[in-house]
C-alpha cells in the first residue's frame, strides 16, 4: 500500500513539472557548494513547469524567469553566453533547479550546466566551441577546510602573547 501511494505521488509531481511530449537534454553542473540541474527542453511552441507555460528562449530558474532570479545584466550576458557562442539562442526552452551557495556560485553552476547539456545536444559540432571558450571546465576551487589547532578559521593563526 506504501508503495502505492509514492507512486502515484511522484507520478502527479512529474505531471505538473513537465509535459508528457517535450524530450529534454539534462546536465548537471556544480561550482563552490551549488548545484545546478539543466534541463533544455526541444518544443515546437511551450512547455509547463509547473503552472508557468514557457516557450521557446526562456529561461526558468527555481520556478522564477531568469531575469528576475538572476537580476543583473551583466549576470544575464553570462548565463546566455554557452547559447550565444553555439548560435543556438532562443533554441530551446530551458529549466533550471539550483541550490546551495551563493548567487555567482549558483550562475557559475548553471553555466557550466548550460554548456555540458548543449555538448549532449550535437557533441561534434558544439563541444570544440564550448572547449575552447572554457564553458566545459569545472571550476573546483572549494572552500578549505578549518583545521584543528587553529584560530577558527582555515589559515587564521592563534596570537602569540607579547613576552
């Protein structure tokens, strides 16, 4: 009976997530502490994410356009930039989930996201151009751990008394 009832959960989540026609290439990309799920959906006219009907060349980050969750235009520039380069602007409608991090970790993710899902699009066409711009590159700089004996912090030494 438990079973039952999650499947037929998680078949209505699917169902308002998505329509049952529109295939869709999904990628994962992580920098820093977020991660970022693409989805670029291949639609004649639009696709629903939930309640919202999107057409092709928007972009939906966490259930908000992107515009919005990504406010500034210089942030704009960057997310639409894998998309530029490959000459597939307004190709697809895209659908972002992202946690974890910070705003320019979780765009960072995003990009990376972008790019890796446009490589599965055409692989012989758009990988060399996505490679050499650098959009395929992970970026794994981290934050460091704090280490025992220390003052707090990752490198922060503990102040030595004066005599």
């Amino acid at each position: 009976m438990a079973k039952d009832t999650k499947e037929l959960k998680a078949e209505k989540t699917e169902a308002k997530t998505e329509s049952a026609d529109a295939t869709y290439y999904e990628a994962v990309g992580r920098r820093r502490e977020s991660t970022a799920r693409v989805r670029l959906y291949v639609t004649k006219d639009t696709v629903t994410f939930g309640a919202t009907p999107v057409k092709k060349g928007d972009m939906i980050v966490n259930n908000k356009p992107a515009e919005t969750y990504f406010a500034s235009d210089v942030y704009k520039k960057m997310y639409l930039e894998p998309f530029r380069t490959t000459n597939s602007l307004g190709r697809f409608a895209v659908n972002v989930k992202t946690r974890g991090g910070g705003l320019k970790g979780q765009l960072g993710s995003v990009i990376l996201g972008i790019s890796r899902a446009l490589e599965k699009v055409d692989k012989d066409k758009f990988r060399p151009i996505l490679k050499k711009r650098g959009f395929l590159s992970r970026d794994s700089r981290i934050k460091q751990r704090r280490k025992a004996g220390f003052a707090g912090k990752a490198r922060a030494k503990k102040q030595s008394p004066k005599r």
